[in-house]
C-alpha cells in the first residue's frame, strides 16, 4: 500500500503511515527520498528499522552511509548482522558507483567482501588498461594472495598488436612499489617475455624477505626447462603465432602470425632476423619446398610464394574457394593446398584430388565443405586431409573427415574413421610413412594409415602435432592452461608418455636434424628453440 502512495505521489499521506510505526510504509519513504536526492533524510527514516535488528534495513543503512562517505558507521550497522550476513553488498554497491576511496577504507578494516570487491577493480581497471591506477590499488590487497598476480599476467599476454607497449609500461609502474603482490605480478610479467634473469632476481628478493608465495614461483622457474634461444616474433609482427617450421636444411625458420597477414623468416646459423613477408590475406599455414629455396604460404587470401632465401615475391595462385586451408610441398616440388596440386614455378593446377582433369574443381572441397588441415608423408605416397562439412555453422554443427589420398595418382585412398566432435586441427605423419598422427580441441590419437589400429594418446586435445625426425618422438602443443603443460611428449610405439614441456605453444616443429623442439606462443610472441637432447627424461626415447 505505502508503495503505491509513493508512486501516487501521495507523500504526506506515507508520512502518516511512518508516524504510525508502518516499517514498510518508512522503507517506501526512505527510497523516495534517495530519488530524490535527499539521502540524509533517508538515512534518518532508516535508522529506526536497523536499531531493530532487521537485517534487509541494516544492509540498506550501510549502503547509504557508505554512499555518503560514513563508510565507519557503514562497518558498524555491518557488524550488527550475524557473521554469515557481513558480507552484505555495501562493497559491490560501493565499486558501482566508482567509489574506489571508501571502497579501499573498508578493506582496510579487513572486510573480506571489500576485497574481493577490490580484486575485482583492479582486474576490471587494468583489463581497461588504466594501469596506473590499478597498480596503485594493489598495495591495499593481502599479499598472500597467489591467483590474482596470475589472472594480471594472463590478460597482459594478450596485449597485442596496437597495445604491446602496455607491458613495458606495466613493468615500468609495478617496478615503482614494493608490494609484494606487484614485484610478484612483475616478476611473471617478466617471465611471459623471457627475461629470466630479471625474473629469478625478483623472486629471490622477494624470498628472502619471507614471501612463500614468491618462494614457490622462484621453485617453479628453477625447477622449468630452458630454451637454448628466444626470437621476439613482436619485433616484426603483431604476434598472434599459429605456426612455425624450420627450412630442410635447418638454416631458417619461420613463424606465421596469420591473422595479421604476417610471415617472420630468421636465420638460425646467425639467429637474425632475415624477411617480413606479407601475405594477401588470412593465412593459416606456411611451408618451405624441399631444397629449401621457396616459402609459401596458404589460407583464406590464395597462395603466396617467395623466393626463401631473398624474400622476393615469385608469384600468387588463386585457389578460387576460400574454404582451402592447409600447406605441403611434394619431394618433387609440387605443392599440395586443400584439395589441390599445383606447379609453383608456373602457377598451374595439376590435379584436383577427387576431381579428374585439372579443369573440374576443388572437388575435396565442395561448396559447404572446407579442407582445415593436411600433411603429406616423406614418402610422397600418403596425403592426409582433414576436411569439415558445415551442416548447421550457426548451431556449430560440423561433420569432419578424415581422408587418406595417392598425391601421385590423385586416387582416393580411404577415410580414417576416427570418432569425434570436432575438426582436427593439426596432422603429422611419421618419417617412415605408417603412422598418422592428429590432433583436435578434446582428443590426440595415432593410427596406422589402414585406420584399423587407432590409439588415444593422453585424456586432453592439443592444437600442434609434430613427429621427431626418426619417427621415435611424438609432440603435442596446447594453449597454456594453468593445470597443464604446454608441451607433452609420447612414444608413438607404445602411445606412453616420456616427457612433459611447462611452456605454452600454439605451434610446435623438430628441427631437421632432430636436436631443438621449436614451440611457437601467441600470448608472448615468442618462438622459443628447445635443445632435447640435453633433457635427461628424454635420451633413451631418443
């Protein structure tokens, strides 16, 4: 009833009702005040409800006193209500209204809401890149707080392209307190691009003053394998590495940040940097020709073909469909794209696996079909691709396969019956031809190329595949999680595990002669080249 004389406007009449002892008539009274601005008079209404032990009136108190800057006498209509209640919403009102001010008083109280509240603000104020301001608020969180350093880390990895320079300037405002929470944040900051020494440095301060959680990271670091050499990829791209290979002769590598239509080539005898390709459009894979004189690069924008070791641009192949992903040259030269050969040195189609005469089409495509992946074996005999068949893109229904084809012949071989959900993402096949590896978002297996031994390796999908060059190592690349390492490493033989790499990679190559794992991560633009053959867990499976 007071509701509806409030909305009437019938104020004087509500006041009568509160002049009875109406409670529901004095809480109609309090909100109409506070629409109107008049917050003191409602604070006033109010007072009367809390005194009575009500504890919907108490937190309505305490929010608005804690609006009006009484953030003590907040606290106090606080503690009136049972332990279990305390953590009533005066802190997320408070970090609504950008009351950051009272919302830090009340954390100082040791109000576990306000500061969670504040965790929350810092997480939100430096996600928006207003970093100074975030940075400021960390010295009033509990320094034996171990995941929020963690999540501040996580949303700095993916600061790239036009917001790189974010974390230099991260770096330069966390280096200004001596909060253990910011040197700890720092120190993973530092660590996600490499700079270990500056890391270790950071951590062992840190742990010598009786920071454990500190201490437990600097074990972590210690304990952590090290790369033989890192390439900043964001020196010459945006960074978003999908990935990376090595030349045949083992002189060059190259990572490819496909999103940003970019291919970085380095040197790998002097470990300079050597060409910035561009490409024509999206581009998802990239591969050097046999005798390691011609790169190319395919996806959503056709192929581009270039002259390895100079950089010049040779030519482009119009491969008509834009659903034909996937890259492989033949031993001969011949390049394989999606459902296609072609002829790089005139940029002629030489058979379209499924099709016939050159002339008929992409048939392995199909006009709701696209090839996502394939890999071809040393042997020049096997061609694996894996191909999806959209039957409802909007409801992600998808229908991959997995096809088995003669580059040669152009005949089709058969298709490998490997029970999933989703595309696969990555293939690999052994250098001795009998295996196949592939890799989707849930799953990892290995079949011999009849598909009628098909082994699941591990209970996790990856987004990379690669085979050691002697066929005895198999490597799989995940996204970083915090649960899992980056890298995990099988025996195909025995489909058993033999080794695990705590890096994350999004990409994942053997050099040639089989001696470094290169590992390709988005998150810090980083190619990082991995010397197994120092890794003592690893020599008898090598």
């Amino acid at each position: 009833m007071a509701v509806t004389l409030v909305r009437a406007g019938r104020i004087s009449e509500v006041e009568a009702r509160v002049a009875g002892g109406d409670r529901y008539a004095r809480r109609a009274l309090a909100d109409w005040l506070v629409r109107h601005g008049r917050v003191d008079e409602a604070i006033d209404q109010m007072q009367p409800l809390a005194e009575t032990g009500n504890a919907g009136a108490c937190r309505r108190l305490s929010r608005l006193l804690a609006g009006q800057g009484r953030v003590e006498e907040a606290i106090a209509q606080l503690q009136r209500l049972p332990v279990s209640d305390r953590t009533a919403n005066v802190s997320g009102w408070l970090a609504s209204q950008g009351r950051i001010d009272l919302l830090r008083q009340l954390a100082v109280t040791g109000n576990r809401a306000a500061t969670m509240e504040l965790e929350c603000t810092v997480i939100r104020l430096w996600r928006d890149a207003r970093l100074a301001t975030a940075v400021d608020l960390l010295v009033d969180i509990d320094p034996g707080h171990d995941n929020l350093e963690k999540t501040l880390v996580y949303i700095a990895s993916h600061w790239r392209a036009g917001r790189i320079h974010l974390r230099d300037e991260a770096l330069d405002l966390l280096g200004t307190i001596a909060h253990p929470m910011g040197r700890r944040t720092r120190a993973g900051l530092l660590l996600a691009q490499g700079r270990y020494e500056e890391a270790v440095a950071d951590l062992q301060s840190l742990t010598a003053g009786g920071d454990h959680a500190a201490g437990e990271m600097l074990d972590m670091v210690l304990r952590r394998e090290r790369p033989a050499r890192e390439l900043r990829a964001l020196d010459y791209c945006a960074g978003a590495l999908r990935v990376v290979t090595f030349s045949p002769d083992g002189t060059m590598l190259a990572t490819c940040d496909g999103n940003h239509h970019t291919i970085v080539v380095w040197n790998l005898e002097t470990g300079h940097h050597v060409h910035t390709l561009r490409t024509p459009g999206l581009t998802s894979a990239i591969a050097f020709s046999n005798d390691s004189t011609v790169l190319a690069g395919n996806g959503w924008g056709g192929i581009r073909i270039w002259n390895a070791a100079t950089g010049e641009h040779l030519r482009d192949i119009d491969t008509i469909s834009h659903r034909v992903e996937g890259l492989a040259f033949l031993a001969d030269g011949t390049l394989a794209a999606g459902g296609t050969l072609w002829d790089t040195t005139t940029g002629d189609r030489l058979l379209v696996l499924g099709g016939g005469a050159p002339d008929s089409g992409e048939a392995v495509v199909g006009h709701n079909k696209r090839v996502v992946t394939l890999a071809v074996g040393s042997d020049n005999q096997m061609l694996a691709i894996s191909t999806m068949t959209v039957d409802n893109y909007w409801m992600r229904e998808w229908n991959p396969t997995v096809q088995l084809w003669n580059p040669v012949t152009g005949q089709h071989v058969r298709d490998l019956h490997i029970e999933r959900r989703s595309p696969v993402r990555s293939f690999a096949v052994s250098p001795h031809g009998r295996l196949l590896a592939a890799v989707c978002n849930t799953e990892v297996w290995l079949s011999d190329l009849m598909g009628e031994q098909v082994r699941r390796l591990g209970d996790r999908g990856a987004d990379a595949v690669a085979f050691h060059p002697d066929g005895h190592l198999l490597a799989t690349a995940r996204r970083h999680v915090w649960s899992d390492a980056g890298i995990r490493l099988w025996n195909p033989a025995t489909g058993s595990s033999v080794g695990e790499l705590d890096t994350p990679a999004d990409a994942v190559a053997f050099s040639p002669d089989g001696i470094f794992l290169a590992t390709a991560d988005e998150s810090s633009g980083l190619v990082r080249l991995w010397n197994i053959t120092s890794w003592q867990h690893l020599r008898d499976a090598l």
